[in-house]
C-alpha cells in the first residue's frame, strides 16, 4: 500500500536555527514527492516537488529537500527559520492519487 | 487570477443529516479533487472529477459523492452524516486529468456533525 509517514508530530525551533522535517514513504516504485504548508485558516501551499533527476530540490521561501532513494526518504530542510515558519508540514506522494502524511507542527521560538 | 473559493467557511449539522459544499476551482483548471482532514491527520482523498466526471476515488463509502459542472465548479455531498465526518474539507484544483500537475487547494469548509 502507498504510505508516506511523518515521524514527528511536533518540532519546536529557535528563530534562526536550522530545520529539518523527516518524511519517509513506502510505494512500489519511486512516487512524486511534494511538501506543503498549511498555516491556520489557510489551504495548502505547495513548498516543492520531486518527480525525477535532481535529488536535491529547491523551493519557495528558502526551503529545500533532499531525496534519498536508499532510505526511502524526502526530508525538508531550511537552513534559517523565521518565526512566520511556523505552520503544519506535510508531506506527500504521489502513485495514482495524492497521499500526505499525517504531518509535522513547527514550532519557532524567539 | 482567482484562486481556490469554497463555501460555506464552516457548517454544523446533526447525525444523519444531509450536507453540500461548494467549490470553485481556479482560472481554467477543469480538474476538482476533495480531501477530508480530520484533526490532527493529513487530507484524505476523497475523489476527483476531470471535465464533468469521477475520475478516481478514495476510500469512501458512497454517501459521499460529488459533482462537476460545466464551470468546472463542484460540490460534494454527504448524506446520513456521522460523527466521524467531522473534518476540514479541501478541495483543490489542477489543470489536468492528472493530478500530480500541482494542485491549488482553497481554505475548506470546516464541517462539525453533532
């Protein structure tokens, strides 16, 4: 079964730290990948997306991911967060239709 | 450019009641996919429609089913409410049959079933 998961719920960060979200997926072949935001009271932005080549994908504000064939994985990363950062992450992926993950809540701290 | 609009921004309704929401996709998108999130969970497909017709569904039982119009606006319906389906509703549009074009997804309609 197509499954992406999203090991932590929560991540708090300081403003200005690094950031990393995991994101794993199980498909038979590779899927597309996508991270969106989800701020409250918004829909879903879509951050960037990975259908082939490149393994390294850059995104809209300053995000970037980084997908690892041998572990199955499609984390997110950002070098600097700024405290409008905070939001819902989710990852997805795409077989026949758009799975997300159960998604993570970024926390940043001043 | 408009964007993705749904409507109404929020809904209480009781068990076994019948409920519509509305959609309207984005400038010259002829493709509507429906997601229901429940709290603390990622959006769950609930189906598409490509130029008037289901084009793909998830693992919903029948009392949820939808509509396109010519507009390429759409509804989703669900009858017999549970409590269960209380949930955020998305809706996205996209400008293909094929859904992994990006999809634009509006700010849903929070559905609360009593």
């Amino acid at each position: 079964a197509q499954s992406v998961t999203q090991p932590d719920i929560h991540i708090t960060v300081s403003e200005g730290a690094s950031l990393e979200l995991r994101c794993n997926y199980s498909y038979g072949a590779t899927p597309y990948l996508f991270w969106y935001v989800q701020s409250p009271g918004q829909g879903l932005q879509l951050l960037l997306k990975y259908f082939s080549g490149d393994t390294l994908v850059q995104g809209i504000k300053g995000f970037e991911a980084e997908f690892k064939r041998s572990q199955s994985s499609f984390n997110l990363r950002k070098p600097s967060v700024h405290w409008s950062d905070a939001a819902e992450y989710f990852c997805a992926g795409y077989g026949n239709k758009l799975v997300f993950g159960a998604g993570t809540i970024l926390r940043v701290k001043s | 450019e408009t964007g993705v609009t749904q409507s109404p921004t929020h809904l209480i309704k009781t068990r076994g009641q019948q409920v519509t929401l509305r959609c309207s996709s984005q400038s010259g998108h002829n493709t509507v996919s429906w997601y229901q999130q429940a709290l603390g969970q990622g959006p769950q497909f609930i189906f598409q429609y490509y130029r008037e017709e289901e084009n793909g569904r998830g693992n919903f039982p029948p009392r949820f089913s939808g509509l396109q119009f010519p507009n390429y606006s759409s509804e989703l319906n669900v009858n017999a409410l549970e409590l269960d389906d209380s949930a955020l509703y998305l809706c996205a549009s996209s400008p293909s049959g094929q859904s992994y074009n990006e999809q634009f997804f509006g700010p849903g309609t929070r559905l609360t079933v009593l």
